[in-house]
C-alpha cells in the first residue's frame, strides 16, 4: 500500500526528446549557422517565407 503505478519521477530519455521536439513545434526553432554565413555561403532562402513561395509558386 502506498505505492503508485510505478511512477518514480523521472522522465525517461524517449519522453523527454517528445517534450523538445513538441516546443520546438510550439515555440519555434532559430538556428543561424554562424559559420556557414562567415566562410561565404549564402542561403537561397534565408527566410521560410520565401521558401515557401517559391515552393507554392504556380506557373501557368
């Protein structure tokens, strides 16, 4: 008596990867590549707005 469903406390690993892919999801994820930009790449879409047009773009 006294002891529940086994529940210690303690998120295991797989959980705790489902909580940051989900806030990742939800709040967003920022990355810059620092040192991509300073070795001289440029980006072809340096913003997902413009990915996305030119992805939805229609030609006709």
């Amino acid at each position: 008596m006294g002891e529940r469903g086994g529940s210690s406390g303690h998120v295991s690993g797989s959980s705790r990867a489902g909580q940051d892919r989900a806030s990742i999801l939800v709040e967003g994820q920022r990355v810059v590549q620092k040192r991509t930009i300073e070795a001289g790449y440029t980006f072809r879409y340096p913003t997902i707005d413009g990915a996305m047009d030119d992805l939805v773009e229609i030609t006709i």
